[in-house]
C-alpha cells in the first residue's frame, strides 16, 4: 500500500513551522559548513578576508575624506569602522540569501525539507565573518584608548541580533523574487550600493535629510543605537532600542508570510 502525505506550506507564523525546522537542524549545520568551505577553499588568506575587507574600506575611506581626527568626540576611524562591519554583515549576508534558493536547486527539486532553512543556513558564514571584523572594532578601541563598557557591548550584540532578523526577512523576500524572476540577480546589487549611501555608515544619523521614510532603512536606527551605546550611553534609551528592532521585526514577519505563500509553487519556476 502506497501512502501519500499532503506536504502543506506553513502560512503563518506557527509552533509547528518552528518545530519542523529545528527538526532539520543539522542540514542547517551541514549547509553552513559547506557555504563556509566553499567561501575560503584555495584562499591564500582564508578567513582573514573576513577581517581585511573592513579594515581596508576604513582605510581608503578615511583617506578619501581626510578625516583621521575627531568626529564630535570620536575618533573618525573606529567611527566608520563600527559602521562597515555591520553595513558588511547586512549587504553580504542579503545578496547570499537572495541567490540561495537557485543556487540550491538540484537539492530543493530531489528532496522535500522546509526550503525556509536554505535561506537561514545562508547568513552563518556572514555571522563569523561579522565575528571576525568585531576584532577590528575592539582592536581600535584599544588604540584609541576608549574604554569598552559593558552597556556598549551589550547593545552591540542586541543590534546584530536585530541586523540579523532585518536581513533574513528582507531575504526571504528577495530570495522568493529571484527563484521567479532572475532579473533580481542583477538589480539587487545595484540597490545594494546605493543603499549604502542612504545609511549612516560614514557620517551621523543628524546629517541625513530623508526624512522618516529613511527609518524604513533597519540599519538606520541599528547603526545609531550602537554608536550612542559606545558614546553617548545618557543620550540612549529603552525605546531607541526598541525602534531599531521595529523595522525588522515587521521585514521578518511580512518576509516570512510572502515566503511560505510562494513556497508551495517553487517547484514549478525555479
């Protein structure tokens, strides 16, 4: 007797849809570890990419603008350095999730397993690369002399949990967009680098003139909250903290709903 189970697509945000995941939990493992190999395989340098890639972009831009001074009370350097390694994480860890569903093909049309765990394997690489360049970060701290608190490592860690759940709802998205239409492949990174220049990576939230529509950026609010938690901790506040969670909290559940909607005919297109 032959019998057939109805795979259903979990619409929404459920025990059972979390359960089912972390029943999977070590083809997330296994994928991550692969996506690891692959990056850094025949590398000279190896993971140190992960370290030289902000420690160079700190360099020419700091040189570029010819500011290695103070930039109201803060070094310049350790200032931007703060911002590309977060800014690195969000834009590398987006442009990875957005190509994993085609480039995992042959596994998703063999196998059934949920294919929401194809784009959460996709940010660990990033995450120990992000690891990587904190070194940089805590390293000019000492250079600088400037004391590291513990509230401004506590905010650090909680904003790249944020940055992390703005990229894999943004991701979910984009990744569902570009198994249909492969044109994304090629406009996302051109969004990518313009929106490098609508968040404050090299200069202050203050000198940004977009308006309210620019919070629609999560990095915008995730990148303040770290600098006053370092900086200014009597300017910070529960609710700054709370905002830069905001954004993408609501990227991930909308990016989670139009995933799972479009999972049930991935087959079909990709």
């Amino acid at each position: 007797m032959v019998v057939v189970k109805e795979i259903n697509s979990q619409s929404r945000l459920s025990w059972s849809a979390v359960k089912e995941v972390w029943q999977h939990r070590q083809l997330i493992y296994f994928l991550s570890l692969r996506d690891f190999k692959v990056r850094y395989k025949q590398s000279l340098v190896g993971i140190g990419w992960a370290f030289f890639q902000p420690a160079v972009a700190v360099l020419l831009v700091s040189l570029a603008l010819k500011n290695k001074g103070l930039v109201e009370g803060v070094p310049y350097p350790l200032f931007i350095a703060i911002g590309f390694v977060f800014w690195f994480f969000f834009s590398n860890s987006l442009g990875k999730i957005s190509n994993s569903l085609v480039v995992n093909a042959g596994i998703i049309t063999k196998i059934y397993f949920p294919r929401i765990i194809i784009p959460i394997s996709g940010v660990f690489v990033q995450l120990v690369d992000f690891a990587i360049g904190t070194i940089l970060v805590f390293g000019m701290f000492f250079f600088y002399d400037i004391p590291i608190t513990l509230l401004g490592v506590g905010v650090y860690v909680l904003m790249i949990i944020s940055a992390y759940i703005a990229v894999m709802g943004l991701g979910f998205i984009t990744s569902m967009l570009n198994a249909r239409f492969r044109d994304v492949q090629f406009i996302l990174p051109f969004i990518i680098q313009i929106l490098l220049f609508a968040t404050p990576v090299f200069y202050y939230t203050s000198n940004m003139s977009g308006g309210w529509w620019s919070w629609l950026n999560p990095m915008v609010p995730i990148l303040e909250v770290v600098r006053h938690g370092f900086f200014s901790a009597d300017l910070l506040t529960g609710g700054m903290i709370l905002a830069a969670f905001l954004p993408g909290i609501v990227y991930f559940i909308v990016g989670y709903i139009i995933f799972a909607k479009m999972d049930t005919t991935i087959i079909d297109v990709i």
